[in-house]
C-alpha cells in the first residue's frame, strides 16, 4: 500500500460532506482525474478527531466517489480527508473538511 503520509496536497480538492446526522454522513468528492489528471486506482477515506487522531480509514476502489461514514458519536467534531492513489502508487491529498455531528436524542 502506498504511503499516505507522502501524498501530494492537492489545491483546489474538496471533500462534500451532507446528510449529517448524530452518528454519520455521506462524504462524496471530485474524481482524482478531475484535478491532477491522473486516474485512481483507489480512494482512501480518512477520518480523524480535531486533535489529528486517526479513526477510521476506508479503502472504496477508483471508480467510487462517495460513501457513507458511519458509527460516529453525536456532537463531535470529525476532520476528514480524501487521498486519491494513482496507477504508479503516487497518493494525492484533497484538502480536509471539518464537520460536527449533530446532537443526539435524548431516550
């Protein structure tokens, strides 16, 4: 698997975050080609807490570019970022979005 933490920073890549609920979201993101004109062969989907702690990672292949992050806590503030791997191995960074789950309800 590629490195990610080599991945180029892309500019102007931007991650949609929508359909925010209490313990998930979709996330949906522009085609790697889109932007660098290179294809990907897969997606890297990582989701971290403000401090930067890495929570989640999720492989989805090229062709995909949404999905849906679940199993998340209400009221939280996540920061997630997109990594983009081309057919060589080179990662691609698109730029992080930062979102707050909504509030639960109360039983």
């Amino acid at each position: 698997m590629s490195n990610i933490f080599l991945a180029i920073p892309v500019l102007g890549w931007n991650v949609t975050i929508f359909n925010l609920s209490s313990t998930n979201f979709n996330l949906q993101w522009t085609k790697l080609y889109s932007v660098v004109n290179q294809h990907a062969n897969f997606y890297i989907i990582e989701v971290k807490s403000v401090q930067g702690t890495v929570l989640n990672l999720e492989t989805v292949p090229g062709n995909i570019t949404s999905t849906v992050i679940k199993g998340l806590k209400p009221t939280s503030k996540y920061r997630v970022g997109v990594f983009g791997i081309d057919s060589v191995g080179q990662p691609y960074k698109s730029l992080e979005s930062i979102t707050t789950t909504k509030e639960g309800r109360r039983q």
